[in-house]
C-alpha cells in the first residue's frame, strides 16, 4: 500500500523509486524520461507504466507514472496530480492524500 500526497499543481504522479523496486518494476531501464521542474532544478525521470494500479476501489491498468527518489522526510510514497483523483473519482479532490497499491 502507497500513500500519495495530493498537489493540485502537480502534472505527473510521482512514485518513489523504492516501491516501484520492491514490486519488479526497474525505472533504470524505463524507455523514456520526462522532464520535470522541481522546487531546486530540472530532471529528467525515468517514466514507468504499471501494470495496475488501484485506489478508491477502482483499478487502472496500464497507468503512466514517473520514478523519483523523495526525502524520507516527506512523509509519502509519491505525489499525485489531480487528474489522477479525477480519473479515479470522476472528480477532482481539494487537498488530502489517496492510497494506492501498485501491482504487476
């Protein structure tokens, strides 16, 4: 189970590299990398499509996140973009964090 922080002004979901390990995925062999502005400088990261993807009681398969490593400061497993809740919901969520699992 992941716990993903909800940023409203996010244009990608984000998943920590570590559980995307844990569960087979490799973002070091990912075939394409997307640039991302963060709050300190531009990267490029790795994009991986998991296998399934589930939250809220709904599944989505073949879904495109990216591969970070975040701070274990942060608190969470990933970022989530609003387009997610809305993909999910049907509507877009205010503020908050979403659960998720992400399987093979």
């Amino acid at each position: 189970m992941l716990r993903l922080a909800l940023d409203t002004g996010a244009t990608a979901t984000l998943i920590n590299v570590a559980p995307l390990a844990t569960v087979g995925y490799d973002p070091a062999l990912a075939p394409e990398r997307v640039q991302v502005t963060t709050g300190s400088n531009v990267e490029f990261l790795p994009q991986v499509e998991v296998t399934r993807l589930s939250a809220l009681g709904q599944t989505r398969i073949a879904f495109l996140v990216l591969a970070h490593t975040l701070p274990p400061s942060s608190g969470v497993d990933g970022i989530s973009k609003n387009l997610f809740a809305r993909r999910f919901l049907g509507r877009s969520l205010e503020a908050g964090s979403l659960e998720l699992e992400v399987g093979r």
